[in-house]
C-alpha cells in the first residue's frame, strides 16, 4: 500500500517524531536508520533522501527539541519571576512526559566522548535553559522577592539539578507519572532555600 505523498519537511518531521517515539522503548544508542524507516512504513533509501546519514537525523531531533521547549516556555503566560520558574519546571514536567524519548537521546549524546555536533546542541539547550533560570532568579532577587543574599549561580544549578534529578529517577524506573507531584514539592523547598517570601 502507497504512503500518501508528504513534503519534504512533513517527512522530516514524521522521521523528527519516529525516533522520539521509538528512543522511549529503544537504546538510543543502538537505534538504526533501519528500525526508523520500519516504523515509518517507508525504505532506508527514502529516509536517506531526506536525510544524508544518521548524524542529520540526530541533529534535526535536537534541533527540534530545543525549538520546542524553548516555544513552550516563551509560550508562558507573564507572571512574577519566581511563578514563572515554577511554570517553566511545570512546563518541562509536561514535555517530558509527553515524550520519554527526549532525555533518553539527551543524556545518551551528553555521555558521548569527545565533542559532536550533536553535543554541542545539547550543551547549547541547557546553557540556553541556564540563561532563562539565571534571569528570573535575578528578577526575584532584584523585586525583594527572594534573599537579598542569594548566590543566583548556585541557585540555577539548584533548579537544574531538580529537573535533571526528577529525570534520571523517572529513567531508572521507566515512568515519569510521579514527577508533577514531586516538582510541585521540589519547587516549595526551593523556595524555602531562597528565603522566598511567600
């Protein structure tokens, strides 16, 4: 049976969302063009038209990721800094348990030895994310709304570390339905350790 005809970017895409799909039950690392072609319904040789090896389609998934959440948190409605921290937490809750893939393929390309062009677009999603939590912890410190006191550097590393964290248990067990409840506890203590005042 014919596949109906896509765009080069609808196909791209469909290939973008196959090995997201496919990395939530799969080794990243072992996943072959072969096994995204299978699922796709179409040849090795179509895939490759769209495509020049399976560095481009790694890329094009980090690429689309970091697009991705950076639209959901731009998306994020305007509120003081310290909601809007625990909006973005909320944000990325959501987006990883929509696709589990994600950090499978992110935290297999940071494991990576040596310097590849998709690290580099892993390293450059969380210093991007780094930059966001770096600016609303400043906002709060400068609003009174958190210690005057508060080293903002350790305080993003603070809150990185408990999305990462929230994401290696979610890894290690194979289900990420905790982690709405768990931010919202994660995110009262962070609080708390910044002298937040409400």
């Amino acid at each position: 049976m014919n596949r109906p005809y896509l765009s080069a970017e609808l196909r791209r895409a469909e290939a973008v969302a196959t090995v997201i799909e496919l990395a939530a039950s799969h080794d990243p690392a072992v996943l072959t063009t072969g096994q995204i072609a299978a699922a796709m319904g179409v040849s090795q040789g179509a895939l490759f038209r769209h495509f020049p090896d399976k560095l481009a389609i790694w890329t094009a998934v980090l690429e689309w990721t970091c697009a991705e959440l950076s639209h959901r948190f731009d998306s994020l409605p305007e509120c003081p800094p310290l909601a809007r921290l625990e909006a973005m937490l909320d944000a990325h809750v959501e987006f990883v348990i929509e696709r589990p893939g994600v950090p499978r393929i992110l935290f297999g390309e940071l494991q990576r030895a040596g310097d590849t062009p998709t690290k580099a677009i892993a390293r450059q999603l969380m210093a991007g994310y780094r930059a966001r939590v770096a600016q609303e912890l400043h906002a709060a410190r400068d609003a009174g709304d958190i210690a005057e006191a508060t080293d903002v550097e350790a305080a993003t590393v603070l809150f990185l570390a408990m999305m990462q964290g929230m994401v290696m248990q979610g890894l290690a067990i194979d289900d990420f339905s905790a982690m709405p409840v768990l931010a919202r506890r994660l995110c009262g203590l962070f609080r708390q350790s910044l002298g937040a005042l409400s």
